[in-house]
C-alpha cells in the first residue's frame, strides 16, 4: 500500500515510543552481551552498532511488503517475497560497506609463536627419522583458509531478520490501515445521517411558523413562502457538503431568521457580533442553526414580549466558538433536549479534525448555548 510508506508514514515508525524503547531494549541486550564476552578490547562503533541497525531495520524492513500490498492478487506472496529479499539485501550490504569504512578494524591476531623443539613422539614412535621411501612429514599441521568474515555472518543474519520482522511489521500496519479506513467510512456515514436528518427538522420547523402565520397575516405568509423556498434551496446545496465556510451558515441563518421576522416582528431582535476573520473558518455545516432555532423556539416565541437574539463568533487561542445568547425563558433542568441540539452533540463527538464540545447555560437574564472546538493540526 503506497500510501503506507511515505515520508509521514516512516517518521510516525521511527519515532512511536514502542519501536524506539524496543530498539533500545534489544540493543542494549545485545550491548551488554558483547561486554561480557570481550570487556577488554571494545570500541564504540562495536556498542552503537546494534542500536543502528535494529532502527533501521523498524524503518526499512516493512516498506517491500507494503510497496505492492494494493496489488496482492497480482503480486503474489512468493514475489513480494523476493522483492523483499532484493530490497533487503541492498540496505544491508550499503549499510555494512558504510560501516566498514568509517569503524576502524581491529587489529589482526597475532600469529602462534613456532616451537624452538618439536613435541616429544609418543612411546614407541620415531617421528624424527621417516621410513625409508616415505616423503619427509611437517612437524605442524597446516591450517585452512576460509572465506568467511564477520560482516558476512552479521549481513546474513540482518537480512533475515529484516524478512521476518518486515513481513510482521507491515502486516500489522496494514491490519491497522483497514480498522482506520473501515472505521473512517463508518463515522462518515453516521455523520451524514445524522445531517440528513437535521435538514428535514429545519423544514418541519418552518412550516409550523408559517402555519401560524397563515392566519394572522396571510399577505406576509405568502411573501414566507417565497422565503422558505430560498431557505429549502440553500439547505439542499448547502447541507451536502462535509465542510462548508461560516458566511455560507451566516446566510443560511439569515434567512431563517427573515422567516421568524416576519412571525414575530418586533418581539424578535437580533444583534450580529461577527468578525470579518469568521467568514473563512471551515466547519460542518449546520453547527449555527440549530442554536438559533433552539433559542428562538425555547426562549423568545414563548414569551410574549419576546426577547433579543445574539449572534457572535469568538476566537481564545486556538479555540473557536460559535455563540448565541437569548434573553426570554430560561432552559427548565428537566426539559429534553430537542433534535437539533442532540444532533448537534452527536456531530461534534464524530468530528475527528476537532476536538469540539457543546454547552447550555443560564447566566442572569441570558441563556447562553455555545459550541467551541480546537482544530487537532493546530493543537
């Protein structure tokens, strides 16, 4: 899976506190055990050699088996393996040659000092004198040569390692990539449920206002009319997207608020504190109107002298905050939140870009509800 290797994926490998505090364990393991065998003659380069080649095996080990993995009905277990195996081979004789280089060797042993008096024969046997006809015999045994070097062993040893811990490493993150993805996918459907269902809420609620309406000023119903198809059109363009600019939910609430207006005429007075900077803050759509209606529902159509509607978009720090305050009726602590604010909660709680809350509160004459998040980039 390409996605898998690139430059994020390899900096979050090598620097997850599980895989450092293993390369440190293994390596020190492997440090202390190389003093035990030799205390005398050791160098550095011999100490911090594990260290670097267990960090880069957790870097590198995994990105073959990842490389092709979208490809797996193609590439076969056996190619990936001998990708792997190539890919392996590379890192490790590089890695070993840049090694060679910059550690300085040890010397060589010295050679065994020759015998001034060849060792006495056993009883019964003449070695100094051969038989007669029999070629003239060393007194010592010639030794063989090997080709085999340390850093041959220690090639082949990593290279295997890096096969076997790679495959496992890169299982494991691939397993975790399809639990993301899966889960991602369904988050995402539950978030668009969940705003498909609050469009229609919005709607309902209209209607009723322009129900009212009907009968006590038919004139302006028709003009709401009008109005409401505005207020379907831009919920319909509007509620589709996943994240959308505050002017464009600042319109949206404008124009439900021309149809309460004109249903409560003067009882509703609405004050805009909005900063020029809010128009360009991204967020779901449809985190303001649900304030707005639930304020103007619970708190000032339900009084008869109405109330004032306040309207404001704070920034504290990194936070941002989407306010609306109400005078009229306090919330009453048994009231059951209506659909609006509990869609509204279960939003937030699936926004993973954000880490969002919402409250309700009465502070003197004013009824506060407010929800505030904290972009994770910038946390």
């Amino acid at each position: 899976m390409r996605q898998e290797i690139t430059l994020p994926t390899l900096l979050n490998r090598v620097t997850h506190r599980s895989n450092l505090l293993m390369v440190l364990l293994v390596g020190g393991v492997l440090g202390g055990f190389r003093i035990l065998v030799d205390p005398t003659n050791l160098r550095l380069g011999e100490l911090l050699l594990p260290f670097i080649f267990l960090f880069l095996q957790v870097a590198l080990a995994p990105v073959p088996w990842l490389w092709k993995a979208q490809q797996l009905p193609r590439w076969s277990l056996v190619r990936r393996f001998f990708t792997a195996l190539a890919f392996n081979l590379l890192w490790v004789t590089a890695s070993l040659t840049v090694t060679h280089y910059v550690t300085p060797m040890r010397p060589p042993l010295p050679p065994p000092r020759a015998e001034s008096t060849p060792p006495p024969a056993p009883l019964g046997i003449n070695m100094g004198t051969p038989r007669p006809g029999e070629p003239e015999r060393s007194s010592q045994l010639p030794r063989r040569r090997t080709p085999f070097f340390p850093e041959m062993g220690l090639g082949l040893l990593n290279v295997t390692f890096a096969l076997i811990f790679g495959w496992g490493m890169a299982e494991k993150e691939l397993t975790e990539a399809r639990e993301r993805r899966t889960a991602d996918l369904l988050r995402q459907s539950q978030f668009r449920a969940l705003r498909n269902q609050l469009e229609p809420h919005v709607l309902y609620n209209a209607l009723n206002g322009l129900s009212e309406l009907i009968h006590e000023d038919p004139l302006a119903a028709e003009e709401a009319v009008a109005l409401l198809a505005n207020l379907y059109r831009m919920l319909t363009d509007y509620g589709k997207a996943d994240m959308a600019l505050l002017c464009e939910e600042r319109r949206l609430v404008e124009a439900y608020l021309s149809m309460e207006q004109m249903r409560l005429g003067e009882r509703l007075q609405v004050e805009w504190d909005w900063p020029s900077w809010a128009d360009a803050i991204q967020a779901p759509p449809l985190f303001l109107q649900p304030l707005v209606e639930n304020a103007i529902k619970h708190g000032i159509s339900s009084q008869g002298e109405g109330g004032v509607l306040r309207i404001s978009c704070q920034q504290e720090g990194r936070t941002l905050a989407l306010q609306v305050a109400n005078t009229g009726l306090p919330p009453k602590a048994c009231d059951r939140k209506g659909v609006g604010l509990e869609n509204l909660e279960a939003r937030l709680g699936l926004w993973t870009d954000a880490a969002g809350k919402f409250s309700l509160e009465r502070q003197g004459e004013w009824t506060i509800a407010r929800v505030e998040w904290t972009p994770r980039s910038n946390a």
